[in-house]
C-alpha cells in the first residue's frame, strides 16, 4: 500500500471531456521482493534501488520506498496513451526485475505476499515510515500488500469530485477484475483479493463517502487534518481520491497485477470510465443513487469472490454474473475505447481474462498443480514477462 504523500506520483495534463482528446493517464505499481526459493521476504530495496539506478533508461524519480524495505514502488511518467504506459511498464518492471536478480532475489506482482515469516518486516528506515509505523502499530507489520493506483487527469476539481461520486459503484467491479491476492502467510485466505480487507483495516478507507461538491470535499479533508484524524492528504486511503499534488483522479482499488499486459488492460478501463463519468455528468445525467450499505456490501462480496460467481450492477446494485456484468461494462465503454484507440488494449485482454481467471484464479491453480515452488517461480516470471 501507498503511504507516501504523492511527491513522485504520476501527475496529468489536462481533460476535455468535450473533445475526443483524452486524458493523460498514469500508473503507480507496487511490487515484493522475495526469496527465489521460499518465496518470503527480503528486506533488500535499497540494493535493488542502487542497481536499477544505474541503468541509464530509469529515472530516481520513477523507484520510490515503501513502508517495508521488501517493497519497492515504481510511478511512470505522464501518459498520453496505453501503448506509452505499457512501454513504462514493461521498461520499470525489467529493470527492477534485473535489479532483484542481481541482488539475490525476485520482483513479484502479487497483492500480498503469499509467504512471510513470522517475525515483523523490517521498515524502511525514514522518519516518515517510523512514524506512521508508532501510530498504526501491527498494522504496520501486516502490510504485506500491493497495489496498482491509476490517475487520470480532469479538468478542475468540481470535475473530480463529480468523477468520484460517479465511480462509486464502479469500484467493486474493478477489485474483482484486478484480484491478486488470494494467499497470506502460507495459507488460502478464501479471498479473491486479501490485499482489499487488509487495506480496508486503515482509518478512512474503502469506497469514498459522495460529496456534496468540491468545497464539500475540501471541508471534510480539513476536518480531518485539524482534528489530527490525518497528517496529510497522502492518508486518505480511500479507493478512489482526488490526487493532493496533481489534476487527476487516483483510483486506488485494484490489487497490483502479475502481468504488465493487465495493468495496462486496467488502466485503459479506469480511463475509459472517468471520460464515460465526466460526459455523463457534462449532459446533467443523473449519477446512480446506491446507499453506503450497498456499496460496502458489494465491495466485500467483490474482494472475497472476484470474478467466481456474482457481482453488483453499478445503477441497480443487484446480483447478476460476474462474468455477464464484465461483458456489459465493457459493451457500455466501447465507444470511448474506441474513440480513445484503446480498444485493442483492452476489450482481447478482458476476454482472456474470463477465459484464464484473475490473478487470484492464476495463483490458486498454479499452487494448486505444481505447489510452492511451482507458485513462486510463476509470479517472479510473470512479474517480468513482456
């Protein structure tokens, strides 16, 4: 999970919802480092940051720390398109992946770590880290998890805040998608996506509340901040939030991703939906009206089943097919994919994905066929797969 402040985050151009322009977009990723063979940590992410560093196609700014020295984040720089992102990635993801190497252990894409040992992970050692590590205490130790943020750029913050309201409903079909992270500590944790009850854990998390509008948004952040709820904006660990340093939107539900290919798949829906939001909202349409309990509701059901079984429509927020509702959604945004040139990136990927199963399905199958080993050596090969 990210806990930094949004200093190296990818920032966004700005959006005209009116033109077949689209927004800039892009993508934060947050990977593991582990151990070849036993698949646990290893607390080496100042030697990998060294050794990428050295190549001559990475900028520092693209590697950042995370909370555990076994994490290591990487942000792209501005994106004007899919194939530009899916360059980044696959750019970051080899060089990082090399750099593990070189040190003695592996990259790995995965949403929790499937392995851990029982003693607390080392955190890195920055007063940031130690600080949030005295307030949240265990939580600290258990964050074991990764995510895939993406930001894309709106025009002003009244547009956001009207992107955030929109999305709402949205979230939960992006966790089941997106779900990597079925194992933790050793063990099936039943979950499609471990990483989002685990996330959830921390104050002012899970589906964001709807607005008012943008004055109501600043309110309530000031709120927090005065009462000393938060620090800094960088807490919000909401799944989707207004990004504190840069025009974009950042949503924040997806699991990271085993291939660089999903992420990209990914990036190219949350696009398509905030340019589908904001013309909805641009024509006066009205926004879907779902209480907080259905959409907690759904967000649980999406986390702890991913796309085996059932998901919530977004409008109606009842029960229907998982793999139906992802046909639709994918029907619904097909004109701004294709308007965006997207569409190849993302409508074959969707497909795979319901034919081969989510990265939770992967790993279960994979753990399931050819045991620990056999799991650990897929999520590093799939982490740096082109």
């Amino acid at each position: 999970m990210s806990t930094a402040t949004g200093a190296g985050a990818p920032g966004g151009g700005r959006a005209d919802p009116e033109t077949g322009a689209g927004p800039t977009i892009g993508v934060e990723e947050e990977y593991l480092l582990i151990d070849p063979d036993s698949g646990l940590l290893l607390p080496r992410v100042d030697p990998v940051r060294k050794v990428a560093g050295l190549h001559p196609a990475v900028h520092h700014e693209e590697l950042q720390n995370e909370l555990l020295q076994a994490q290591i984040e990487i942000a792209t720089p501005v994106c004007q398109d899919l194939a530009e992102v899916g360059g980044h990635l696959l750019r970051l993801r080899h060089t990082l992946a090399a750099a593990a190497e070189a040190t003695g252990c592996r990259l790995a894409a995965s949403g929790t770590a499937p392995y851990a040992p029982t003693t607390p992970p080392e955190i890195t050692d920055a007063p940031r880290y130690h600080s949030i590590r005295r307030d949240v205490s265990r939580l600290a130790d258990e964050a074991l998890i990764n995510g895939m943020h993406v930001h894309v750029a709106v025009p002003d913050p009244r547009t956001g805040v009207e992107v955030l309201n929109r999305l709402r409903p949205w979230l939960p079909v992006l966790t089941a998608l997106s779900a990597n992270s079925p194992l933790w500590y050793g063990s099936d944790t039943g979950f499609a996506s471990w990483r989002t009850v685990v996330f959830g854990r921390w104050p002012i998390s899970g589906i964001p509340p709807h607005f008012a509008d943008a004055q109501d948004y600043d309110r309530r952040i000031d709120h927090l901040l005065e009462a000393g709820l938060i620090r800094d904006r960088g807490q919000l660990y909401w799944q989707a939030r207004l990004s504190a340093r840069f025009p974009t939107v950042e949503l924040r539900a997806m699991d990271v991703q085993l291939r660089a290919d999903e992420a990209v798949m990914l990036a190219g829906l949350v696009r398509a939906l905030v340019v589908t939001v904001m013309r909805d909202a641009a024509a006066g349409r009205p926004a879907p009206q779902r209480t907080p309990e259905s959409l907690e509701g759904a967000a649980w059901h999406a986390a702890r089943y991913g796309m085996d079984g059932t998901l919530h429509e977004p409008a109606t927020g009842l029960s229907r097919p998982a793999a139906d509702l992802a046909g639709d959604m994918l029907a619904q945004l097909a004109p701004v994919l294709e308007e965006l040139g997207d569409t190849r990136a993302v409508a074959p990927l969707v497909e795979r994905l319901l034919r081969e199963g989510n990265g939770a399905e992967r790993q279960r199958r994979e753990l399931a066929e050819h045991g620990r080993s056999g799991l650990v050596a897929m999520i590093a090969a799939e982490s740096a797969a082109a």
